[in-house]
C-alpha cells in the first residue's frame, strides 16, 4: 500500500559499497535500501535470502517476511518494512524431531503466507530426509514469530493458499479461513510414499494424528482430493501411483468456490470444493513432468497458468 518493492538478492564477491546477500527495498521514489540477511537473523553462519522465497507482507503492510539460510538450516525473519530493521526470528525445526533444524533447501519454492489472523505458514523439508516421505512440514506461527502453532504435514516446495471456510460446506469447524496446499506422498525408492499425491483443504486451528509420520499434532484435514491421471513411471510398483500437483501457489476462486491448480500431467484443473470433485479440465501440454508453477485469477476472470516455460491464459 506504501508504493514500495521488496525482494532478497546475492552478492559474489566484493561490490564498493560492502553490499552482502540480504534484503532490499525500493520505495516509490525509487531509492533503495538493504539489510543483510546475516543481521536481519541475528546469526553470522546465515548467508543469504533462501532461493525462490519471496517476501510477504503483513496484514497492515508493516512487517515484512522472508526466509534466509546457509544453504542448509535457516530462519523465518521479520523486518520491519519502512526501515528493514530486524524485529523478529525463528529458528526453523523438525516438526518430528524437535532438536534437528529443518533442511532449508534452495531447491524449494516455499514462500511464507500471511493469513487472515495475522499468523504466519512456511514450508520446510524434514530432517531427517525421507522421514517424512520427503513431504517436508508446513511450519505455523504466530505475527511475532514468538510461538509455535500446529504445523501442516507437507511443507516441501509449497505456498499455501488461503481459503475461506464458508468456500467450503462440509466443513463445521470454527476457524474462519483454512489452507490449501500441495499433499503429495512421493512414490520413489527410498522416499517410502505410495504414489496417490493429493491436493489438501486443511485447517490450522485443528490437529489430528498424521498417517504417515506418526505425527501427533499437525492440521486436520478437511478435503483432499487425489490427481487423476496414473503415473506409468510408478504403477508397476505403486498401482495407484498418479501425477503430482507440481504447484508451488494455488488461485482461490471463492466465485465459484474452487480452486486451479497445475499437474505434471500437462492440465489445470478446477477443483470444486463443494462436489470434492475435479469439475472441469484444461489441456496445457502433453506432460513434460514437474512444472512447479502458479496459478492466478485476473479481476476479468481469466486464468493465468504456466507449463513449459508458456504462459497459457
């Protein structure tokens, strides 16, 4: 709402004003600022904004959000966004195992999602790796960074999107919003999943107990709903094994109380969340595997989504 532009950067090497990796902004008269990533955590092995993070702003645009790591473990940081001056960390952990700091992988594209309420979800693989399936943990805290809330059983690679409850009916909780994110369970050798990878309707404020982990404590599910089309790369070992969503965000439609995601096999899908069905089906491509992008609603109503490296509207 100020005008202003955040996002993280690298440096290599030395620059003539001591630049290091970090944090900068560009307000609307187009002077930039910066905040090292090392100072806004507090931590000198921390070295860097995570790849592909993109900062996100809080509710009142005041506070800004971004993930910074070695390469390995790493923070969720807060800075305030008129100055970059820190004002909060959290050292980001295993939900499982408590003691070991989550892989804070650059080969994800996690990015932290501000809900309704203030609190603050992002995405992190599980340490140790395959622990979980590879399906990592979403991580759930409040503004301040200061408590640990229920935390969502797939993290990796994953933006949640925010869904109003009243989008949909079966569900009798109390929470006013719930999330959407990917809900993969990886069929590969090693990983220990079963193939059937679903997109999930959670709800943060509830728990139960996660089939695969054994986690005590993570969201309930609401609705999930399983990709449609078998993965012959799978199914000989894994019958049910299906494509994965390769999404990292997902478009809300609460128009029509759905939501549009991206599948490796090539489409978008609507998923409508009153029928918990795949209502409608949209040819991309052929199928080239793992696309990992967005989806988004323009306010004309046409939907943007990328799939080989094309924007199809």
């Amino acid at each position: 709402r100020y005008g202003n532009i955040f996002f993280g950067f690298q440096v290599t090497g030395s620059t003539p004003l001591n630049l290091r990796s970090g944090i900068a902004r560009i307000d609307y008269n187009g002077t930039g600022t910066w905040v090292a990533a090392t100072n806004a955590a507090s931590d000198a092995g921390i070295s860097k904004v995570v790849m592909n993070c993109a900062p996100a702003l809080s509710n009142d645009h005041k506070t800004l959000y971004v993930a910074v790591n070695n390469g390995s473990y790493g923070y969720l940081v807060a800075v305030d966004s008129r100055t970059l001056a820190p004002l909060a960390r959290v050292r980001l952990k295993d939900v499982k195992n408590p003691a070991n700091d989550s892989i804070v992988s650059d080969d994800g594209t996690a990015s932290p999602t501000v809900g309704p309420d203030g609190d603050v979800y992002f995405g992190v693989l599980e340490n140790p790796l395959y622990s979980n399936h590879d399906r990592g943990w979403l991580l759930h805290f409040n503004s301040t960074l200061t408590q640990s809330k229920t935390p969502g059983a797939f993290g990796w690679d994953d933006t949640a999107s925010i869904v109003p409850a009243s989008m949909v009916p079966s569900y009798h909780g109390s929470s006013p919003y719930l999330l959407m994110t990917k809900y993969n369970n990886y069929a590969d050798l090693g990983i220990g999943g079963d193939g059937v990878n679903k997109i999930a309707i959670l709800d943060p404020q509830n728990s139960m107990t996660d089939p695969i982990s054994g986690a005590t404590n993570v969201m309930k599910e609401v609705i999930t709903i399983a990709g449609p089309t078998p993965d012959s790369s799978f199914t000989n070992t894994y019958p049910n094994a299906v494509h994965e969503w390769c999404i990292n965000s997902a478009a809300v439609d609460p128009f029509t109380k759905s939501v549009l995601a991206n599948n490796e096999d090539g489409k978008l899908y609507r998923w409508d969340l009153t029928s918990n069905t795949l209502s409608e089906t949209n040819t991309l491509t052929s199928g080239l595997g793992e696309a990992y992008t967005p989806t988004l609603v323009g306010v004309d109503g046409i939907v943007y989504a990328i799939n080989n490296a094309t924007l199809y509207a």
